[in-house]
C-alpha cells in the first residue's frame, strides 16, 4: 500500500517521468498526450508498476511502448519497474488530449473525430465525416489509402491545396 507522503511523491514524479515517453508511431505525442497511460505506482520495496492501455489494435508500438517506459523510468533512478497491460476500459481514440489533437494538427496530422459509439453498422459504401485538411482547412478532401506507414492513420488528399496529409484514425 502506499500511504506514506515519500512514496506518493516519488509516484508523482515516475509519472511525470513515464509521462514524457514519445509515442513510437505519433513522435509528436507523448503517452499522456495519447492518454494510454493509466496508473504509476511505487511499492513498498520501491518498484514501480505503470499501467498502460494499448490503443490501435495489432499496433506493433505497444511493446517499443512498454519497452521505452520501462527504459527512462530505469534512467530516472527506479531500477525496479513493473508494466502492466489494462484492458478496461478500452482505448478510444477520444482520450487523445486536446495539447495531443493540437500537436497533430501542427504536424499536418489530421486528429482523429469523436469515436464510434455502440455496435458500428456494417455498410459497403461507409459515409465518412469529412476530414479537414490539416493545412489549409478545406472540407474538401479524400482518402487515398486506409493505410498509411502505420496502422493508426490512413492516408488522405485535400484536392484544394493538393497536398497528401496522414489521419489518425478514430476508433
Ligand atoms: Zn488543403
């Protein structure tokens, strides 16, 4: 249990240190940006047990992830460290932070849109909100690829500045 004021104080700080980990995939974000890290704890014998949420499916990130935290956390002074996976609640790509939406956007990143809630219809021809283009603004875009460099983002054009912007998906 931690109760005592040095131990809640050395959680504050491992947070803050696991905290600033980039994202592998998203570099411009950081976890709290993305919203994956749950819970930073000290234990009694002074190991610490982060809790993160995988986000995209089958994201290949999620061990580099695990594997990043558990490496600063160790260059900060906590050479014990303990990663747990949390599964529930699922990652939505609604708890991306609004400094994190912001960040992906001045990286011509189009942020993801709200989430889809419920049992998602399946439809052949999907309507898809409109993305804006992260540059210029215009509605008046399309998606060329569902599948960018990596599985978060899909690939998009905006035909009135003709420029190919990256989308991270909403899930
Ligand atoms: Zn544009």
């Amino acid at each position: 249990m931690v109760t005592e004021g040095p131990a809640l104080l050395d959680a504050r700080r491992a947070r803050q240190v696991a905290e600033q980990v980039p994202d592998p995939e998203l570099p411009m974000l950081t976890l709290a940006d993305l919203g994956v890290l749950r819970d930073v704890e000290v234990a009694a014998d002074g190991t610490v047990v982060a809790g993160l949420t995988p986000t995209y499916s089958g994201c290949p990130a999620m061990a580099e992830m695990r594997a990043d935290v558990a490496a600063r956390l160790r260059e900060a002074g906590y050479p014990r460290v303990e990663i747990r996976t949390v599964l529930d609640p699922p990652w939505t790509s609604d708890w991306i932070t609004e400094p994190g939406r912001r960040k992906l956007a001045e990286h011509d990143i189009a942020p993801p849109g709200a989430a889809p809630r419920g049992p998602v219809p399946l439809v052949l021809s999907p309507t898809r909100p409109a993305v804006p283009c992260p540059r210029c603004g215009s509605a008046d875009t399309e998606e060329t690829s569902r599948f960018a460099a990596t599985s978060c983002k899909a690939l998009w054009r905006c035909r009135a500045c003709r420029e190919p912007f990256e989308y991270v998906k909403e899930i």
